[in-house]
C-alpha cells in the first residue's frame, strides 16, 4: 500500500522574494529579477541579466550560530530550510522527537568553493588551501551542513540531475515516503551563482544574447537567443498525510504522481522523452489529461528545449492543449538550476490556493513555428484543478509532478 503524500510548508530564498506568496505575487505582476553581477570578477564577460541575489544575508535568517563553516550554496539552503520548517510548523522540539530527512537537488553544489580551494592550491601552494573550504568541496556538503544546523536527523540525500535536479528530488522523497517508512522529508533544490558555471554556460553559446539593462529571456518567443543564470533555494516540507493529520498540520497541496525520463540527443527524440515523463506523471496521478488545470513549463528561454517541450505538452494532450494554460516562470526568475524545479512547484502551490496562475513575461505572441499552446501572457484565473510540472534539464533529464490543491484532497 502506498502512502499518501502532502506538502505542509514551503520555504524560499530567491530574487523574487523570501516568501511563497511574495514570490507569486511578483510573478502575477510580471516582474523581473533584479540581480547583482559581479564585474570585477567575470573576467571580461558581461552579464546578459545574470548574477546573484544582491539582498541576500544569511544573517538575517541565521542566528545563533557561527557561519563561517557554510559556504554561499550552504547559506541558502539552510536559510531556505528555516523558512520551510517554520512554515510547516516543525519547531526544534519536534525535531528532536521525530526525525525528518533532507533530500537536496542541485546541478552544481558549491562549485565556486571547489574551485578556489583548487586555485589556491595550484597558484600559492597546499598549505594556502583552507580546511574550511575543503569540507564544502563535495556536492553533498550543502545537505549535510543543513541537516547539522536544524537537527535533521532522517534520511539525507543529494540529487545531481543537472537543471532538473529539485523537481528530482521531490520525486525521490515523494517515493521514500509512500513506499519507504519515512514521515517526513525536506526536498527541493539549489543552486547558487557564480563565475565558474556562468562561464560555462557563456562559453557554451547557451545564454540570452541581448546586454540591454532590464531585458530577460521570453520562453516560446520567437526571438529567444538563450537564458539568463539566476540563482536561489527552494525546500518543500513533504509528509505522510495521515501522520500529518494526527499532528493537527495545515496541508497546502498533495503530490498525486510524477514520471521521469532521460534522452540527451535533442528533437524528436527529446520531445518524446519529455512526453513520456509527463505521461507518466499523470497515469502515476490517475488522472487524465483533460482534468489538468495548467502547466508550469520548464521553458527559459532556449530555442531547442523550450521547442521540444512545446512539442510534448501538445502530444500529450492530444488536441486539448489550447483549453490547458500553461506559464513558465523562468521568464522572470531565470534559470535557477537545481533550484527551478522546487520555485515552480511552490509557486503552484501559491497558484492553486489562490486560483491565480502568473503569465509569462513578455510573451506578445508564441513563436509560429512551435505547436500552439494557450500561454498565459499575463496573470489569470483558474479552476482548482491538478497542476502539472515540468523540468527539463539541459543535459537531457525530463521530470514532471502532478499535484493538487487542499479542496482537492478527501
């Protein structure tokens, strides 16, 4: 017998804001982020919309403790997971009765940290390393320093599927709780910004091409060059219902099912892979196609992936597609990474308590040259209906996530 799983809090720490209905009311008005890039150490490159969270201290989250063991990857998770936890109402006390577990997606950990503990060893010797530095030069460090800071002690996991890493790992704590024993798991993702990863993805040719102030990507836009790289943390407090019931929890939203696929050659093959994702998203769900009450689309403003994505939201709905709206929130937030999957699900959230769904920034008309699908331009109402997620990783993974709205459960 599987168990039936619900989400009981959010937590968010992004450019957008630090609250679920902060964010969402941002994305419903249309607004962009605002990043800080760091000039002086982008070696050249310019910042095409790209750059940090310039508000962000973990200070104002933390408190208590010294911070110096946790590097910027590890600062938002675990503020991110004091949000989340507050949220859910799972203060010290109950965690020290009944442990919770982590499970963390992320595309790149704390990649900056491995790379200036590299160089200082390289350009001024081993002894120039920091041993501080070096405990954060694994991927699974940013889990393990939250899970020591709030006493998590149940399961702890990282996921690594590139961009699609959060909704990743919201599928994975989602199976350890209806089929594995466990009662209650944080899940989501991040991913923090910095020169090592946005080089590479410059150098790769993938980013938005416009260096005019204040322009972002539109996914599904004709004149789509790329995406611009953000960054942010984002974790779901996920329960088993009926111990969530017993504890007098409020529940947002249940996880009704999800479905993964994997295919790195692009296209039609591609396009198939992401069908069959959320195909299976929906047969785990059981619910058919036509009771779908909207989408949140992975696309960010790539012209392959969002065309591929396209493609499959149009074959699996099979002619029904221009009655299911559908948004993509990284034309506002960017491209989050291994924490875009956990925005998208907590800004559904928001979405279906308040029957509001966000447009997609700057989107006059789609491309002609995909499928047509009924995007939202601007904010609109919807009914409270099972929403499905869509995260599409650069390096081929696809993953989507079927939930519903608190009137929907029984």
């Amino acid at each position: 017998m599987r168990k039936r799983v619900v989400i009981t809090g959010t937590g968010v720490i992004c450019s957008l804001g630090d609250s679920p209905s902060d964010l969402h009311a941002s994305l419903c008005n249309g607004m962009a982020s605002c990043y800080q890039f760091d000039e002086s150490a982008s070696n050249g490159f310019r910042g095409n919309g790209s750059g940090k969270i310039g508000s962000f201290q973990a200070e104002s989250y933390l408190k208590g403790k010294n911070l110096r063991p946790l590097d910027r990857t590890a600062q938002l998770v675990v503020s991110a997971a004091k949000l989340a936890l507050d949220d859910s109402e799972w203060a010290p006390e109950r965690l020290s009765a009944n442990p919770a577990g982590l499970v963390l997606g992320t595309m790149f950990g704390s990649v900056h940290t491995i790379g200036k503990f590299d160089r200082h060893a390289v350009q001024q010797g081993p002894a120039c390393a920091s041993p501080m530095d070096f405990a954060n030069t694994v991927i699974n460090a940013a889990a393990g320093q939250t899970a020591i800071w709030h006493n998590l002690r149940g399961l702890n996991s990282t996921i690594a599927s590139g961009s699609a890493s959060g909704l990743a790992a919201l599928r994975y704590a989602t199976d350890l709780i209806r089929f594995g024993g466990q009662k209650a798991i944080l899940a989501g993702g991040a991913d923090e910004f910095c020169f090592e990863s946005f080089c590479g993805f410059e150098r790769a040719g993938m980013l938005h091409g416009s260096d005019e102030p204040g322009t972002f990507p539109v996914p599904f836009h004709s004149g789509r060059t790329g995406f611009v790289v953000g960054e942010a943390a984002g974790l779901l407090m996920l329960e088993e219902r009926e111990s969530a019931l017993d504890r007098g929890a409020r529940i947002l939203a249940e996880v009704l099912g999800h479905g993964s696929k994997y295919d790195c050659s692009g296209g039609e093959r591609a396009a198939r892979s992401i069908a069959c994702a959320m195909q299976e998203a929906l047969q785990d769900g059981e619910i058919s196609p036509e009771h779908v009450g909207c989408i949140s689309a992975s696309a960010n403003g790539s012209v392959g992936t969002d065309r591929d994505e396209a493609v499959a939201i149009t074959s699996v709905f099979n002619g029904k597609t221009p009655a299911v709206p559908v948004t993509a929130i990284k034309s506002m937030i960017g491209e989050t990474l291994g924490a875009a999957g956990s925005l998208q699900t907590i800004d559904m959230v928001e979405t279906l308590r308040g029957c509001t769904l966000p447009g997609i920034r700057g989107l006059a008309e789609n491309d002609p040259l995909l499928p047509r699908l009924n995007c939202s331009v601007a904010a609109r109402d919807i009914k409270r209906s099972p929403a499905l997620i869509n995260s599409i990783g650069l390096d081929g993974n696809a993953c989507s996530l079927l939930i519903a709205g608190c009137s929907a459960l029984s």
